[in-house]
C-alpha cells in the first residue's frame, strides 16, 4: 500500500484484522485503493455507531463527512463532539483508541485519496455515497424512536436493500476496480460477473446479520424481517428470548440457505477470476470460505443466546488461509475447499 503511510496501514491492521490480510494479499495495483476504501469507510461506520451520541448529531457529522470524502466539503470535518466529549477513555467500554485516532487522521486519508487517478477516485466516492446512504437510514429507521425500542426491517425487500447498501455495493466497487486494473483484457461475462460480485458482498452482510443476531436485537435493532417473523408465530421481541430457539430455527434456517446462496455466488465469483490471479483468487476465497463456515456452525449452535457468540476459530481461520494458498496450482483441489468447509 505505498500511497498509504505507516500509520494509517496500522490503523487498518488495528480496526480489521481479518480484512488486512485480504487487503495485504491483494495485488499492489488496488491495494491502497481498497486499503482507503475501508479506513474511509470505518469512519464512518464509527460516526454513525457511536452510540452515546445524540442520533441528530451523528446525522450531521455523516453527512458532513460524506460531503468531504465526495469532495463537495472544503473544511475539515469537526469531530469534537465524539472525540473529546463523547468518547469514553481507551479500555473503557465502548473506548477504542484506533477508531479515536482514525477520525483524527481523516484529513489525512482525504488527502490521499485526491492522489488518485480520477477514476479511482470516482469510484471510491460511490461505494462511500452508498454505504453512508445506508448508515444514515439505518439511524433513522432505528434510532429515532423511544429508548429501549425494538424496530424490525419490514420486508425481505428491504433487508436485501440494506444489505447492498452496506456490502453488496463493495463487491461492486472490488469489481469495477479489479476489473480494470487487473486483468482488463480477460474474457468474461461482465454482467454475470459484476452480479456475483454483488451477491457476494450481500451474502458476507447476511452472515454478520445472522451471527450477531443478539447483539443488535440489544441494540433495539432486528434485521430479521417483521413479515416473516409474523408467517412463522413470532415477533421481533421474542427474539429476545433464548427459549424461543426451536421455534425461530426454521425461518433461521431459511435464512442461513439465503445466506449461504449468496456466498455460492461469492465462489462462482472467485473461480471466475482468472487463474493466473494468484493474489486476487486468495483475496477473494479467504472471506467466502470463512463465511460458509460460519454459516455451518451457525446450523448446530445456539443463535439467541447472548452469551454465546458463533464464530470461527483463529486456528481454523488459519487453516483455510493455509490450505488455500496450497491448493492454489490444483483446480480440483482448489474448488473442493466450499465443500470442505461447508460442512
């Protein structure tokens, strides 16, 4: 990433551990663009999170970044309101120094971006008009009510919104860009092609709107939908209750098969990019294949419990980055690994 500077590299490193080895596998000629991409786009997501913030403050701080990513704002973005006064101490709950220092640095990440071929920054403007678009409508749609409420997204419909404004408009901009830096002159079905790259995003969100279930529904937020919540008995407060398990698991299990179509799109997604594309195919495989194994052990454990997260292990993380960059040079081994983790 040489565009981007030491510091603001240990802040992606800090923010998303995950997510920086994707970044550092990738090939140099879209590493720092999509290294920017996501500091900017941890901005923010730490703007709108920031949760003992009044919900009208938070609106016009997005919207105030927003405009100075796109470059319609001049000056800089005044974060005082989160930093001094709201912030708690690092190691406090809720406290986060490398989210502190990145809206600190935001200036520093803007000037960056303004380096970049016109291009490159057009589309990195349009993936960060998207995903605050739908930061600020999930303040609205959650946060404007009484303390304490639950609000549910209505429909599938707008579940499947939601999640491309926050992801499946990623693997767009992954798309658009790899595409033309990387191997431009590769013959493909473009259209196919730019979809699976979508779903591809999409299905990494439902994953997180799956595992996390208990947490947002703390939060007063459901993302499952109300209307299929209803067809199956249930409200969204029931949720809320553990016992409730054997009665949410069938629509749960409707919901991982969705999930889990998605990310069939995201492997489709993977063998489509060219062979020769070492970098990119593991870029592209690490996230999908952790996120089908979330998915399995989502299958045999308890979701409702709060106390209980899901998540995949560091050393079977390590085992799929390990057996992926092995079975690199052998297609059938290299295409058996969904199944191997899927399981």
């Amino acid at each position: 990433m040489s565009r981007v500077p030491p510091d603001l590299q240990r802040l992606l490193r800090e923010t998303s551990r995950s997510f920086y080895l994707t970044v550092r596998v990738l090939p140099r000629s879209v590493r720092s663009q999509i290294g920017l991409a996501y500091l900017l786009a941890r901005a923010t997501d730490t703007v709108a999170d920031t949760g003992w913030v009044p919900v009208d403050v938070r609106l016009r701080t997005l919207a105030d970044l927003r405009d100075r990513i796109l470059g319609t704002r001049s000056q800089p973005v005044d974060f005082s309101g989160l930093i001094v006064e709201a912030m708690p101490p690092a190691g406090a709950a809720g406290g986060n120094d490398a989210e502190r220092v990145l809206l600190l640095k935001l200036e520093e990440a803007v000037r960056i971006l303004e380096t970049y071929s016109e291009e490159d920054r057009r589309l990195i403007r349009t993936v960060l008009e998207v995903i605050t678009g739908g930061q600020e409508l999930d303040l609205r749609r959650f946060e404007t009510g009484a303390t304490g409420s639950l609000r549910a997204l209505a429909s599938e419909a707008e579940l499947d919104d939601y999640a491309y404004r926050v992801a499946g408009c990623v693997g767009e901009f992954w798309t658009r860009l790899t595409r033309r830096r990387v191997f431009p002159d590769a013959i493909l079905d473009d259209a196919a092609f730019l979809e699976d790259g979508i779903r591809f995003g999409k299905g990494l969100q439902w994953v997180n709107i799956l595992r996390d279930l208990p947490r947002d529904l703390a939060a007063g937020r459901c993302y499952i939908p109300a209307d299929q919540l209803e067809a199956n008995g249930l409200a969204p407060a029931d949720l809320r209750d553990p016992s409730n398990e054997a009665r949410f698991r069938p629509l749960y299990g409707q919901l991982l098969d969705r999930a889990e179509e998605h990310l069939r799109a995201g492997w489709r997604y993977t063998q489509t990019v060219p062979r020769g594309q070492f970098r990119l195919r593991l870029a592209c495989a690490w996230p999908v294949l952790i996120g089908v194994r979330t998915l399995s052990k989502l299958r045999r454990e308890p979701v409702l419990n709060p106390a209980h997260r899901v998540k995949v292990s560091r050393a079977e993380v390590r085992r799929i980055l390990a057996g992926s960059v092995l079975r690199l040079s052998f297609p059938g081994a290299w295409e058996r690994q969904w199944t191997v983790w899927s399981r």
